[in-house]
C-alpha cells in the first residue's frame, strides 16, 4: 500500500495559504527555536513531507504566530471575510483573533479557512 503524504504545496492549499508562506514559516522558525515548524514525517530528495493527519497540528501552530504587525503578511481571505463579519458583529480586531485562536485549540481537527467559514456562518443566524 502506497503513503501518502502532503507536500509544502497540500499543506499550503489545507491552510489556505501560499506554498511561499510554509517555506517562510520553515525558514523563520526552524528546529530549536521558540515555536518551531513542525517537521516533516519523511524528506524525498530533499523535499519534506507530512501525513494529512498532521494538518490540525500545522493549524494550530499556525494559531500561535504573533499576530500582524510582526511579520505576519496579510490575512487569508477566510481571515479577512471573518474579521469583517466580528467587526459587524462588535468586535474589534484583538477580541476576535483571540476568540479565532481559542475555536482553533477547541476544534483542533479544523483547518484556519474550515473555522473562519464556520464563525462566518454562526455570525449570520
């Protein structure tokens, strides 16, 4: 039986992000640092690869980035469409990564764009 694996591309296209943003991710928070990348279950000539299972792990480092204005780039567009929706709701900026943040270690089989969908959603009932 054949594994499979995602590769930096699957696991940018499960986050929601550009394959650019997880080599940048890989590069700025090696092994060893503060809040290491998690690494790759296997490497094939040199390129890394991760069980699909473990992309609720990468979610949720993901989640303990420090927030924009430290490098962060710019939001996803599920990050985006959900920040809009909890402004309209009353919340400013801080409150609703907070509360991103805590579905995100409540939930943590949910990727970052499956949650901001879901919150979106519960915000126009």
């Amino acid at each position: 039986m054949t594994e499979r694996y995602l590769g930096v591309l699957g696991v940018a296209e499960a986050l929601g992000v550009t394959r650019h943003a997880v080599h940048k991710w890989r590069a700025r928070h090696p092994g060893g640092s503060e809040h290491p990348f998690p690494e790759p279950d296997v490497e094939v000539d040199g390129a890394p690869g991760w069980r699909a299972d473990r992309v609720r792990e990468i979610a949720h480092w993901r989640a303990g980035l420090a927030a924009g204005g430290t490098g962060g780039g710019r939001p996803t567009a599920a990050r985006q469409e959900y920040l809009k929706a909890a402004l309209a709701r009353g919340l400013d900026r801080d409150e609703a990564l907070r509360a991103l943040a805590t579905f995100a270690a409540e939930f943590p089989e949910m990727t970052e764009p499956e949650l901001c969908a879901w919150l979106v959603e519960k915000f126009r009932r």
